[in-house]
C-alpha cells in the first residue's frame, strides 16, 4: 500500500513518509565517523605496528620514508582516498543528507537551504576535483595489488597467510570501487558523441556498457571497500601487536 507524500510541511524532520527513512542518514553517520576516527587514529597517530612480515597496512601502502617529512608516511598518501570518498557522487548524496540535513531525506524537511549555492561555490566547487582524485585513486589501486602479491613472498619463499587473503580482498574491493565511479564510466565511454564511428569508439562503447554494470552497485563497492581497508588494518595491527595468530605457511612468522 503506498501512502501520500505531503510537500510543503515546515519543521524539521516533518514529512508524510511512513517508512523508515531516517535508518539510512543515521548508518552514514555513524559508519563515517566511526570510519574517520579509526583512520585518523591509525594513520596519524598509530606509527608502529602498522606491518607484519609480508603485510602492510594499507593505510601505508606504499610506504614513503623520507628524512624531511617529520608527520606520518600515511599522510603522504592518504590525501588521494580521502579525496577521492570525499567528492565520491554516491558519498556526496549520502553525507549532504545526513550531515547537513538540507533535506535529510526525500520529502523530509530539515535545514532550511538560506543562500545555497549548490556546487557553483567556495568550498563545494571543489568536487569537479573528483576526476583528478580518480586518477591518484587508480594509482594506488596499483599499489594495494602490489602490496596484496608481496603478501605471499617472506624470507625467499611463496606461502600464504590469513594477511594475504585479506589484503588481496581488499585490493580488489578498492580497485571495484573505482573501477565503478561515474566519472570514469564518463572518460572511458560516456564522454564519446558517437559509439559506432571508429574502431576506438566502438572500444569506448563496449567499456562504457561494462562500467555501467559496475556502476550499478557503486554504493555497495563504496561500503564494504571502506569497511574492508579498516578490517585489514585492525587485523595487521592485531597481528603485529601478537594479540591474535596469524595462520600462514610460513615457518618462521
Ligand atoms: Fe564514487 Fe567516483 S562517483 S568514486
């Protein structure tokens, strides 16, 4: 039974919506602030730890020591995957409800929108960046997958471990999530005015529909690849810490 949808309604949270609609902002909030202080935690003020034989947390991944940089070696690199979820579409639609609440939901007041400007301005024309963090994003997708395979090289020899597993999970979750974002579904295939013209139009043509499937469950991607790359740092910190085993093949880990 479908029930009215009443627009106008003034007050905050009032709507004629019967379902739950507000489980969904209030996951985002939590999911992303428990996310955002664990990583900060981890990356800026857990500096030891963060590596197990093969493994590296992939907070550090690849890991950047220089003489001249005093701060974490994760900050060198975190910008990237910061600002890449940070201007994400799919992120962007979820946190602007739960956040800033303008509106919280479909058909649900919340803050009143006093002098917005959409994306046209200071500061919130700086997701068009999201291209440019796609781009680092793919970089360190290479990294993680490099980072994964090296799990299985210690001392000399091939083996495995749980740390292995988990870290190639998390490569491709991370690889997944890029692989389905709009704008690079756009820059493969979306962008072309003509899908059949040339050979390399036909090439975009057929990238564009395989992103486009992807892209379906970019939502699905964003969450359990940020969910994923948090548990593998917990399970290397673990780990490193000696409060849990690591099963591995490996006779002197
Ligand atoms: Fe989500 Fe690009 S739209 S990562």
């Amino acid at each position: 039974m479908s029930h009215p949808v009443t627009l106008g309604k003034t007050g905050w949270f009032s709507t004629d919506r019967r379902d739950n609609w507000w489980i969904e902002p209030l996951l985002v909030v939590v999911g992303l602030s428990a996310f955002g202080v664990y990583s900060t935690l981890s990356a800026v003020f857990w500096q030891s730890h963060f590596e197990y034989g093969p493994y590296l947390s992939p907070f550090y991944e690849p890991l950047l020591l220089f003489n001249w940089w005093p701060f974490s070696p994760a900050l060198l690199i975190l910008w990237a995957p910061l600002g890449f979820r940070a201007t994400c579409y799919y992120y962007r639609g979820a946190y602007y409800k739960a956040f800033f609440m303008n509106p919280p939901a479909c058909a649900v007041t919340g803050q009143e929108g006093k002098g917005y400007t959409g994306e046209g301005k200071f500061p919130f024309v700086l997701m068009n960046f999201h291209r440019f963090f796609l781009i680092a994003a793919l970089f360190l997708n290479v990294f993680l997958w490099i980072g994964a395979i090296r799990s299985f090289w210690y001392e000399g020899s091939i083996g495995i471990g749980v740390g292995s597993v988990i870290m190639v999970i998390n490569a491709h979750l991370l690889m997944m999530y890029s692989l389905s974002c709009h704008s690079i579904r756009h820059f493969i295939g979306g962008r072309l005015d003509c899908f059949t013209c040339t050979a390399a139009s036909r090439t975009g043509h057929a990238g564009w529909k395989q992103t486009s499937k992807w892209n379906e469950h970019h939502k699905r991607f964003a969450w359990f690849s940020l969910v994923w790359v948090g548990l593998t740092d917990v399970y290397i910190r673990l780990v490193a810490h000696g409060i849990i085993p690591d099963l591995n093949t490996w006779s002197s880990l």
